[in-house]
C-alpha cells in the first residue's frame, strides 16, 4: 500500500497533468479486482458503452458484462453519454488509451477490432456508424477487408457530409496520439479530400488525394480497390476543375489496375469502365463511351444478376447516353426496367425509386410528352421530400426539374417559387459557390430572362459568374456562352456598354478555345461590330 506521503511526492514530481491523472488512476485501479480492471481497460477503448459493447469487447467475462457494467457506472470517472449509456471521462480515457498503446499495442488493436466488428453490424445511428470507422482504420491496413471504403462510399453517395466530418475528427484523435498506420494516414487523407470535394473545393480535393496517392504508392495495399477508387475520385476532382481529358488518363490509369489486379469481369473493373464512359460523354465522344457501358451492365448482369441494384444503375446511365445522342426508343426501355428493378428491390417510396422516377420524366419531357412528365416529377418530388427531407440537395433536383418543365409549358407563377426554393435549399447545404447553386441561379435566370424581367437576370447572372471565377471555371465554351447570354440581356436592359465588354469578354474565351475561322466565332464578332456601330450612331445623334 502506498503512503500518502508518497503519493504526494509521486504527484509533485509528474510533469504533465496525464501523469498526475495516471498516477491517481493507477492506484484506485490496484484496489479493484482484476475482472473490473480488465474490463474497464477495454470500457476505453469506444468513445460510449454499454452492457452490449462491453460482451463484444470480452467476450471472456460476457457472463459478468451486467455486473461489470453496473460497477463501471459507479466510477468517479464514469458519465453518462446520452442515446449509448455511458463512456469514461475524457481525459481520464486519454490516459488509459495512451499506456495501452505504449505497452500493449496488440491488446489495443485486438479491443479496436472487435469494436469495429461490432458497430460494423449495428448500424443504427450515425454516431455507432463513425465508432466503427474509428476502430476499424487502425486494423485495416493489415486486413484489407474494404468494410471500411465501402462505408465511405455510402456517405459520399448520400450527402453524408457531417457523418465524413465527424469520421475525419474521429482519425485526428488517432492522428494526434500517432496511432495511424501509412495506410491510415493515406486513407485519412483521401477521406479529407472527399470532403472538400462535396463542398466544391476541387483543388484542395486533388491536392489531398495526390498526397494519398504518394502514401499509397509506398504501401504494399492487397486491397486494390482502394487505389483504384482513389484514383477515380482524384479523376473525378480533374474533372470537376474542367480538365476532362487529364481526369480521363487517370482514369485509364485506374482500369489498367483493375483489369490486370483484379480481373476483366470484376465489379470494381465495371466501375472504372463506368466512369471512364463518362468522361467520354463529357468530351463528346459518344460512340467511345456506349461500348464502354455496354460492358459495364454485361459484368454487372454476369456478376450480381439482372435484378441487381447495381445493373439498374448501370441501365440507368445507358439510358441517358441515349437521351442524349436523341436515341429515345432504345432509352425509355432501359429507364423502365431500372425502375422496375428499384420498386421491387428497394419499394416505391426509396429515394432511389425517385432516381429512376426522375430520369423516366425527364426523357418525357425532352420527347414533347408534357402530361406524362409531370405525375413522374410529383412522384419523385414527394418522395424525395419525405424520405430525404424537406432541405436535402435531391430535393433541390427534384423541384428544379419540375419548375423546368412548368417553364417550358408557360406557367411560369407556378415555376418561380419552385426554382427559388430549389436555389435557397443549395445555398444553404452546399454553398454559395458550390457548382450545384450556380446551376440554380442560372436556371432562375433563364426564367427571368423568359419573363423580360431582365434586370433580376443579369443580377443572376452575376453571382452566376463570381461562383464561376472562384470555381476557375472560366475557360470553357460553356462560359463564353452565358457570357453571351449576359451580353444579350444588357442590351435589352439598354446597358450597350456593359454588352460590349461581355461580348469582348466571350470573344477572348472563344479565340482560346475554336480556330479564328470558327462560324460561333465569326457571328460574336459581327454582333459586337453591329453594337459597336449602333453605340457611335447613338452618341452622333445625341451631339447634334
């Protein structure tokens, strides 16, 4: 038994406020019986507890869990954590987790593991969704299961943005004790880049996954999958910065790998062919991409089966390639039985049902068939509103394309209050700059535009092309375009100064980007020598 005296000269003597708390705790520890202390060195180990994390954790005193629980509550140290029972003191934990690493590493990554096998199943909540990606990137560069990349992949794939945030908090608490392997290191900064990427920050995005990159490069990783969907996610950054033909060779760089790694018919091969397709699409080079996805829903149909949720994604996108070459027949098919695919295997009201219930409206509507469009477009609307939320980006979609087709039907009272809804929802879950808002005030402005309402266009317009400027998407024939769009509505707004500058403007894009004989090149330059001349004649007749 330890003196007072000599506690307190232990005490004294400890440099830091950690090995104080240590010395204290070691102490109350020695006077606990070895099962509390067991469990109370594994009751660390998750951010909460209960008597259920407590068995999967020692499956060993599984007997004694509720007993052991009910002793741990009653602990100085021990609070409460609302929603998940209850968790030990954060400092107090910090201590315990810092010596268990320092001395018993593989105790730590055993207890880690079985956490993370736990919360894997659970499921329930967000939180117990983070807890499992918390415990599982410490083992994962040496199981390289992909249970943690495909949890990724479901947060990117519903706008899961807070749970990646609080995911990333979770790996800086690893960070910060140097618990993370390279390959946690390499992974961490793929998921940060992930997160920049949701908010438009494209640059930071591909700065982030070219340092993964490097990391990954070093690693010996046995789960390609990871390299390869980082490198399409580094792509898709490329791409987003409007460089679609760099994002394509990294892209080939990612199938190589899949085919040679894992195999010509593997799911991960059909993904890379899958976004390779697009950005084929993307550089107007159709007849390229529609081999490309016809394999892709041949490995999806072989692989998963016709009936798979993957396959009616994969029809899905074939259909709209088709749309767009104008190939209406063979599309509307292809979306039908995506649709079928998704009300069977996932029910009527899934927001993925809403997906294919969008894009069945949308090939409506671009075939003149308003009347059919508009219930698709309800259904869809509702559908994402009660399942997705009232606020939800999807949402947005959803009442943009409805106020698009109110519009092309000339009921435009009944389009405004949809698109501003639809712009007021992405300000505020996106952002201001986010590439998703521009696409809504531009399509504010078309409507505007259709209305004569022209100034209330041009101020549109304008956060249109400041989004665009800090985006540095300022290089594209998409933007010399709304450049002459903005021309046009200065001159009916009798701005004729502010025309010319925006057609001077759309000119300098245009030169940079067509040959000097191009006929939309020749057209801008007689529309300014026309204004131009009409601006002379006008100050003449103003003089005399």
């Amino acid at each position: 038994m330890v003196s007072i005296e000599d506690l307190l000269k232990q005490i004294q003597a400890a440099e830091t406020e950690e090995d104080r708390q240590w010395i204290l705790l070691e102490l109350q520890m020695s006077q606990m019986p070895n099962s509390l202390v067991s469990m109370l060195w594994a009751a660390a180990i998750p951010h909460f507890f209960d008597e259920k994390v407590l068995s999967a954790l020692r499956p060993e005193l599984a007997g004694d869990a509720n007993r052991l629980y009910d002793d741990l509550k009653k602990l100085t140290f021990v609070e409460e954590f609302p929603g998940h029972g209850f968790n030990i003191h954060e400092l107090t934990r910090n201590v315990l987790l810092e010596r268990l690493w320092g001395q018993q590493q593989e105790e730590f990554l055993m207890l880690s593991q079985r956490a993370a096998d736990y919360f894997f199943e659970l499921k329930e909540s967000a939180e117990e969704d983070v807890e499992f990606s918390y415990h599982e990137i410490l083992n994962e560069g040496v199981r390289q299961t992909g249970r943690l990349l495909d949890r990724v992949i479901n947060w990117w794939t519903y706008y899961q943005i807070d749970t990646i945030k609080a995911a990333l908090q979770r790996f800086l608490e690893h960070a910060r004790a140097d618990r993370l392997s390279c390959f946690g290191q390499g992974f961490s900064l793929h998921l940060n880049g992930l997160a920049k990427s949701r908010i438009a920050n494209y640059q930071e995005a591909e700065s982030l996954f070219r340092q993964a990159k490097k990391v990954y490069m070093d690693e010996n990783l046995g789960n390609r999958r990871y390299e390869t969907t980082l490198l399409r996610d580094l792509s898709s950054s490329i791409s987003d910065q409007g460089d679609p033909e760099s994002a394509r060779l990294i892209t080939e760089e990612a199938l190589k790998i899949s085919e040679e790694q894992l195999g010509e018919i593997h799911l991960d091969t059909a993904i890379s062919l899958n976004n390779l397709a697009g950005l084929y699409q993307n550089l107007g080079r159709y007849k390229e991409a529609e081999p490309l996805l016809l394999r892709v829903l041949e490995i999806n149909e072989v692989q998963l089966g016709e009936n798979h949720l993957e396959t009616a994604y994969n029809l899905n996108n074939l259909a709209s390639l088709y749309r767009i070459l104008g190939r209406y027949k063979e599309a509307e098919p292809l979306y039908l039985r995506a649709l079928k695919i998704r009300e069977e295997q996932l029910g009527e009201n899934h927001p993925d049902t809403a997906n294919s219930l969008n894009n069945l409206a949308s090939l409506c509507q671009i075939s003149g068939r308003y009347k059919e469009a508009e219930p698709l477009y309800l259904r869809a609307l509702k559908i994402r509103e009660e399942q997705l939320g009232e606020n939800h980006p999807d949402t947005a979609n959803s009442l943009n394309n409805l106020a698009t087709l109110y519009q092309v039907l000339g009921r435009y009272k009944e389009a405004e209050p949809l698109y501003l809804r639809a712009l007021k929802i992405k300000e505020e879950q996106l952002g201001e700059n986010h590439p998703e808002t521009a696409n809504s005030l531009n399509n504010l402005a078309g409507l505007y535009r259709k209305q004569e309402r022209f100034s209330e266009a041009i101020r549109l317009l304008s956060k249109w092309f400041s989004i665009q400027r800090k985006l540095q998407k300022t290089a594209s024939t998409d933007y010399a375009e709304q450049t002459c769009t903005l021309g046009k509505l200065y001159e009916k707004n009798h701005q004729p100064r502010e025309a010319v500058e925006a057609y001077e403007e759309a000119i300098s894009v245009f030169r940079r980007l067509l040959h000097s004989k191009h006929p939309r090149l020749l057209i801008l330059q007689g529309e300014l020598r026309r204004l131009k001349k009409r601006i002379k004649n006008e100050a003449k007749r103003q003089k005399n």
